[in-house]
C-alpha cells in the first residue's frame, strides 16, 4: 500500500510532463501548405552525393549553402516551379585531402580533375512537375560545369509548420535522382570511380515576406 501511495504523485505528474514536452514545430500534413512563393533556408538545403571507390565502397560528400525558390499553390502542386542554385565550390567531404582533390586544377595545367578551384555553380530548373498525394516527379534541367542535361527528382513532402525562430512558414521536401558525371563532362577516374553518382537532397523552403 505505501509503494502505491508513493507513486501516485509520479502518475500525477505524467500529464503535466507531457503538456510541457516541446512539440515538433513541422509535421507531414499538407493542410499546412499555404499559396506563395518561398526561398530556400540555405543553411538547411543540403545535396548530398555518392559515388563508388574502386568497387570497394562508397565515398560521399555534400553541396550546401544552396539557394533559391519556390513557387507552390497547393490546390494545383502540378503547377509548382522550382529554381536552384548550388555553389559547388562549397563542397565539403570528410577528407580535407579529397575535398582539395575535387577542387584542384589538373596537372600541368590540363584539365582540372573533378570540378577545379573555382568552378561556376550548378544550377535546376524545373519544367514541369506530376504531383501524387505526398509524392512527386520534378522534371528540369540540371545545369553542372558549364553543360545542361535533363534530370528528373523523385520528390517526397517531408513536413509543413512555421519556423520557431524566425516565424515563417516553412515546407521542406526529399528528393533523389541518379546522374552520369560524364554527362556532364566530369571524366576523372571512370570507371574505377563510378560514372553514377547517386544525389540525396534535402531542402527547406521558407515563405517570402
């Protein structure tokens, strides 16, 4: 009886713990999702990238720092525009030695190895979109060192809520694609460094003043 006893302020106490346990400010409900135009939060755009080593395992990196916009009416999502624009110099590995490698210029003055030190920034633009429930294919043109090739995201809507800092709406999206580096004219090292390169990205998009 006197362990029940001294439970019972511990049972009290749950609703109270569970009224003051902070909530998750963006949660997956497109009822969220309101008309407008909205601009990347660069800070939390990330695309990351993925390529085999010599068949023995993956080695990975990312772009960040991306920015641009949004348009989205969410009673037509097949009308939805999209426009990005990586710095691709940013990018970052694990390596300082193999972030200075995908950087560095080519030998002798030939040409550069991966992207060179100061390579122009990518760029996507859509062209069209096919929405379904949550789910979405983005066609668009991906433009990498200097030459355009079409390239089609497989996008999911991830959440939908208001910023806790800065208070703006905010909508964020995952999305995945598959492209040739040599596509795009970025040779080194194929095939023992794989020509497929697997991209991961995640975007956060917030409503414009």
């Amino acid at each position: 009886m006197r362990s029940i006893l001294l439970a019972l302020p511990l049972f009290a106490a749950v609703p109270l713990i569970a009224q003051s346990a902070p909530q998750v400010p963006g949660i997956m409900d497109t009822a969220r999702v309101t008309a407008g135009t909205y601009n990347t939060d660069p800070g939390h755009t990330l695309v990351g990238w993925r390529v085999s080593h010599f068949g023995f395992n993956d080695y990975f990196g990312i772009f960040g720092d991306a920015t641009g916009t949004l348009t989205l009416d969410p009673k037509k999502p097949n009308a939805a525009k999209v426009d990005i624009t990586i710095p691709v110099s940013k990018v970052t590995t694990a390596s300082a030695g193999l972030t200075g490698h995908l950087l560095r210029a080519g030998k002798d003055g030939g040409n550069p190895d991966f992207f060179g030190p100061n390579p122009a920034d990518a760029k996507f633009v859509s062209t069209s979109v096919v929405a379904k429930g949550t789910t979405a294919k983005i066609f668009g043109n991906l433009t990498l060192n200097g030459m355009t090739k079409p390239v089609v995201l497989d996008t999911k809507f991830s959440g939908a809520g208001n910023n806790p800092f800065n208070k703006k709406a905010t909508v964020g999206f995952h999305a995945t694609t598959t492209i040739k580096r040599s596509d795009f004219g970025v040779m080194y090292g194929i095939p023992v460094v794989s020509d497929n390169v697997k991209l991961d990205i995640s975007v956060a998009f917030e409503k414009a003043s």
